[in-house]
C-alpha cells in the first residue's frame, strides 16, 4: 500500500528528522507525530527497525511534558510501533517509556483522551508475559486512576478492564488491584455499563484472575454486592455466550473457598441462571454449571 510505499522511501526516517529540527513548534510536533503513526502502521517492520524512532519519539515527548497534545499524539506513535512487533514493547520499556506513559496519565488526569491513549498503549505493553510484573508495578494504579476519573467513558473502561485482566494474572499485580479496591471499581463499571455484553464479559474476566491467587493459595471472600453484579450480568445478557461463560468461570473460581459457599446459596435466581446457561450451550458449560448446581444445592 502508499504506506509502505512511502516508508519504503524513507518517509519514517524524514518524519523523524522534521521532529528533530522543529522541536519548539508544538503544534507541527503533534501534526508529525499523527503522520508517524499512520505511516509506520503499514510500514514493513524490519524497514521500522535500526531507524530510532523509539528514542526520538521518547525524546520530544520529554521535551513537552507539559503539552498534552504532545504527549497525547507521542502515546499513540508509541502504540503504532508497539502493536507490530514484541521486540519494539520490549524496547519501549526498556527505554522508560511505560513510565512516561504513566507519568503523563497522572499529569492529564482529566483528559479523558490522554487516559485512552495511555491505557490501549499500556495494556499493549503488557502482552509479552516478560513485561508483565513490571508493567504492573508501574501501570496498575494510573489505569485505576484513569478508569475511576472517566468511568463512564466506554472506551476508557472497556481498554482499562482489558488491560486489568491481562495484568491481574501476576500475583504482584494481584495484591496492587487489591490493595486499591480494584475490584469495587471493576463492580463500579459492570453498573455503569450493564447495557454492554463486552464491558462485562471482560469485567466477570478481570475478577476471575484477581479471585484466585495460585501463588498465594487464597480466594477472594465474595460479598453479596459481588453476586448482584455477577447476577445481573448473566440477566441481561442471557443470550451471549461470552457473559455466560465468564460468569460461570469467575463463580467456580469463588465456590473453591468455602467460607463463599453461603453467600452463592443465598440468591434464589442463581441455580436457575445456570441451568439455563448449561441447557442454552450445552456443549461447553455442563461440566462447570453441574459443579455449581452440586455446591448450591
């Protein structure tokens, strides 16, 4: 395509060198940046690779700490590269990029797009299992933050729950998420966004991976608001299949401690709700639902 095309020619490397030349002109850099990304998201990667876009992209952005534009724009460059290839996240963090990230998140806590940009680029940098305690350590609270500040921005929460669940599969990102009422802010969301199957499929994940610490040997101590939310979820969303299936994931992973058994127990509608979730797809849900029924009964 004409992004390669142009790549292939060096557009990159002339991008790059325009940021260097006119580092004073905000309003050019957050132009640039915006051209950067779309050329190097069909740009041929081994083309992307040897020609310092990470440090420079880094570089201005530190220049203008105090522009959100800029930092907005310089987020998004860093998820274009981030998105096509590991070795370019591993860079980026090894650079102290997640911790500009961060940094700008906390600083334009009420840009709803800094906190969007921040979090899609963020829950990208976590994928490589490798990055993953580090980019908790240093990600788990702004995203919290970010979520909490616009937590009724759809695509705020919904990139936030994603990124949550793919870091709450460390233990050390565990205990940060409980430590700072993740999960009241995930049950937040789930009441905030009802309407959305997605927001709460991703949501019932998170709290799987945060109920249960293999590591640790605990289970997270379920409340009777947690199983109203659970409840709800599989209510209005009875016909899709995701929801149904991460309900049921999340209330096996809290029946395995028994101090939970009562409270499961207490809600006359849950036996039928997985029943009916068993008889709709029969085909993956019998051997978890029969489980259930066994403890609720």
């Amino acid at each position: 395509g004409i992004r390669a095309e142009i790549c292939s020619l060096g557009g990159v490397n002339q991008m790059l060198l325009y940021l260097e030349n006119f580092l004073d002109d905000r309003l050019f850099i957050g132009r640039a940046f915006a051209s950067l990304s779309a050329i190097m998201s069909g740009a041929d990667v081994q083309v992307l690779h040897g020609n310092g876009a990470i440090s420079c992209i880094m570089s201005v952005m530190s220049s203008h700490t105090d522009d959100v534009y800029v930092q907005i724009k310089g987020t998004a460059a860093l998820w274009y590269l981030a998105a096509r290839e590991d070795d370019f996240k591993h860079k980026i963090v090894q650079n102290g990029g997640a911790k500009l990230i961060t940094n700008s998140m906390s600083r334009f806590i009420s840009s709803e797009k800094m906190q969007e940009k921040g979090i899609i680029t963020l829950w990208s940098l976590s994928t490589p299992l490798q990055l993953r305690s580090e980019i908790g350590h240093l990600a788990v609270i702004p995203i919290l933050r970010g979520m909490q500040a616009h937590v009724t921005g759809h695509k705020v929460v919904e990139d936030g729950l994603s990124a949550l669940k793919a870091l709450s599969t460390h233990s050390s990102s565990k205990k940060i998420l409980q430590e700072n009422d993740a999960i009241d802010l995930i049950l937040d969301s789930m009441w905030i966004h009802s309407e959305s199957p997605i927001i709460q499929q991703i949501a019932l994940g998170a709290l799987s991976n945060i109920s249960v610490d293999v590591d640790a040997n605990t289970v997270t101590q379920i409340t009777e608001n947690d199983l109203s939310a659970i409840v709800t979820a599989m209510q209005l969303h009875d016909l899709d299949r995701g929801v149904q299936e991460s309900a049921l994931i999340l209330l096996k992973n809290y029946s395995f401690s028994p101090n939970n058994h009562s409270v499961l127990r207490q809600h006359r509608f849950l036996s039928s709700l997985i029943r009916s979730a068993s008889a709709r797809f029969s085909d993956t849900f019998s051997g978890r639902s029969d489980f259930l029924i066994g403890i609720l009964s």
